[in-house]
C-alpha cells in the first residue's frame, strides 16, 4: 500500500507527520537546498582543538548545545573563556597519528557519547621548508597525521554507522588546490584529502555526508609551528570566521567548504583565466626564496 506524500516527506529524518504539516515549516525550508541540519545536541567528536580553527570550533559546539569529545596532544592545557559551558565537554589526549591512540579516542567517545553524529578531523600541521634529503619518519609523520588519521577515523565512522546517516568533516586546505613554495609536502597531503573524499563519498549511503573545508591563510599558529619566520601568504583570515563558515556549511550538508569567497572566485576565474594562480605561486616563491637566504644551512644529519 503506497504511503500518503504528506507522512512520505520528510525533514531532517522526521516524517512530516511527527513535525506537524509542511505548512507549518518556513516558507524557504520547504526547498532543500536552504535546509539546514540542526547543530543543538548532536553528539560530536573534534580532533585538534587546543588552538586555532579547532578551538574556535569547540566554542561554536559548546555553545549551541553539543556534548563534545575534544582531543590534542596538549589537551590538558585547554582554555576556555568564561561563558563557554563544559558540562558536556570530555577530553581526551590524544596524538592522531597514532593508531591505538585512534582506537581508544572511539571508545573513549562510545563510553561518553554512546554514539556520534558528527566527527570533524581538524587536526594537522605543516612544515615550511626545502626538503633536506631522503627523510622517511620526517615524511611518514606530516602524512600520518594529516592523512592516514582522517581516512582511518573516516573509515571507523562507517563501520559503527552501517547506513545510517552521520557527518564526517575533514579540514583540507586551499593548498589542496594550489601547491604552495615550502610546502611541497604539506601540499602533497592536502592533495589527498581532497582525493580521498571525492571518491569516498560515493561509497556513503544517502544521509551520510563527507565535507571537506578548504580554508586559505589563516591566522593561528600553524605558521610559527611549520617553520621559523615562516612568511603569511596573502590574504588571511581570522580563525573565528573560518569556524563560523565551517559550522555554517556542516549544517547546510556542503560537501565542500570554502571559507573565503576571494579563494573561491579566484579559483573559478583560474578556470578561464590559467595565468591567475601561476602569478600567485610566483609571488609566494619570492617570499620562500627570501626566507630561504635566511635560513641557516642544515648540518648533515640535522632534521
Ligand atoms: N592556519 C592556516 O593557514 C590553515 C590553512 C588551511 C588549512 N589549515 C588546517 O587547519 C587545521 C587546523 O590548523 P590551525 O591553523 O588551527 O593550526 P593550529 O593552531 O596549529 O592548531 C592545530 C591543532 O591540531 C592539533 N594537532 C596537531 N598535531 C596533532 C596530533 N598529532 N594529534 C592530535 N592533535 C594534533 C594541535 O594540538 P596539539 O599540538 O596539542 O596536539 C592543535 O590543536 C589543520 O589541519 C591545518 O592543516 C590551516
């Protein structure tokens, strides 16, 4: 027997009959591309949220009501300003490129969530640099970290979810696009994120969302931990904003997430015009090569 349309339409999971009549949504919430997913509650995990786009993150959770596994290395150190509410906040220490420290962050979040809606992979690093030599740990760990962490806990997500709808949220980057001079390896890794979620997500069952950001310059310290000195590339942005441009895209289901609409114009009008991004990479060059005459000679063996 064929189901009424009104009980068949669904919002967010709920028939229309366990949320009133589709009269009674706002008038844009009736077209799908303005719904948007409900934040409020939902159980979620953040790797790499003691600083930056991460922290930033946390706050906006915390703030609209979502009980949270936080992890970093340093999360004992994590500080939250006053007015931030941590009655649903677990942390737990954790160094995402390790494996069984992978492993226990999930059960970790299975004891205190009981399940998770939302996963987001923030944490990653740069080095800014030229590469020294043949250097296999110094490779294996940007790659550990920045790569194999998300797609193995991508891959968890799944296995604990079945069919069943979740967000996975990875943070890539604008260099995932545009190979940036000195970060030939950082570059590389943000590549993969982008590669892997393109194919992936066509592995996932409808509800089940893959979202990769691809933030540009942004002021945290990523760039004082991928080298001394290391030069800012133009423009920026404040890590508040590109948090407030990633919770906006998680709730609007955006498979891709730019945090600055200069990154994305640029990146369509590079389409048409090709010169575009080449003119950018050659200006960044000069700023590397000058930061490379800075830079002492590295002694044999020294990485
Ligand atoms: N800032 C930018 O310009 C920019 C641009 C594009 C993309 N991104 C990406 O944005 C993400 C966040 O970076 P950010 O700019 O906010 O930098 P950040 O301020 O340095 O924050 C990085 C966070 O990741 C954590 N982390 C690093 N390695 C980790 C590990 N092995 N295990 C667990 N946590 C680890 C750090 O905490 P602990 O050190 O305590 O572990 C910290 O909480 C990164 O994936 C980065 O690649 C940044």
């Amino acid at each position: 027997m064929s189901t009424p349309r009104t009980q068949r339409q669904s919002v967010r999971g709920k028939s229309v009959a366990d949320t009133g009549s589709a009269i009674f949504l706002p008038f844009h919430e009736n077209f799908s591309i303005f719904k948007r997913m409900e934040l409020k509650g939902k159980k979620t995990v953040i790797t790499g949220c003691t600083s930056g786009i991460g922290l930033e993150l946390l706050k906006l959770l915390l703030v609209n009501d979502c009980t949270v596994v936080a992890c970093a290395r340093s999360i004992d150190r994590l500080e939250l300003p006053a007015g931030i509410p941590t009655d649903k906040l677990y942390k737990l220490k954790t160094d995402v490129s390790d494996k069984d420290e992978l492993d226990a962050l999930f059960t970790f979040a299975a004891e205190k969530l009981g399940s998770i809606d939302l996963f987001i992979a923030n944490a990653g690093f740069a080095y800014y640099e030229k590469i020294a030599g043949p250097d296999w740990e110094h490779i294996e760990k940007i790659y550990k970290t920045n790569v194999m962490s998300f797609i193995y806990c991508a891959e968890k997500m799944k296995a604990l979810h079945g069919d069943a709808p979740y967000n996975f949220v990875v943070t890539g980057s604008s260099m995932g696009f545009l190979s940036m001079p000195g970060y030939s390896l950082y570059s590389g890794t943000k590549a993969a994120v982008r590669g892997f979620a393109d194919a992936y997500r066509l592995e996932l069952a409808p509800g089940q969302h893959f979202q990769v950001v691809y933030p540009i310059a942004t002021k945290t310290k990523f760039f004082s931990n991928a080298g001394s000195d290391t030069p800012v590339p133009w423009p920026t942005q404040s890590s508040e904003t590109v948090a407030r441009k990633i919770v906006n895209g998680i709730k609007r289901d955006k498979k891709h997430i730019y945090p600055s609409a200069t990154f994305r114009i640029m990146s369509i009008v590079n389409r048409v015009l090709p010169f575009l991004f080449k003119i950018y990479v050659a200006i960044n060059n000069k700023a590397y090569q000058k930061w490379l005459a800075t830079q002492p000679a590295k002694a044999e063996g020294d990485k």
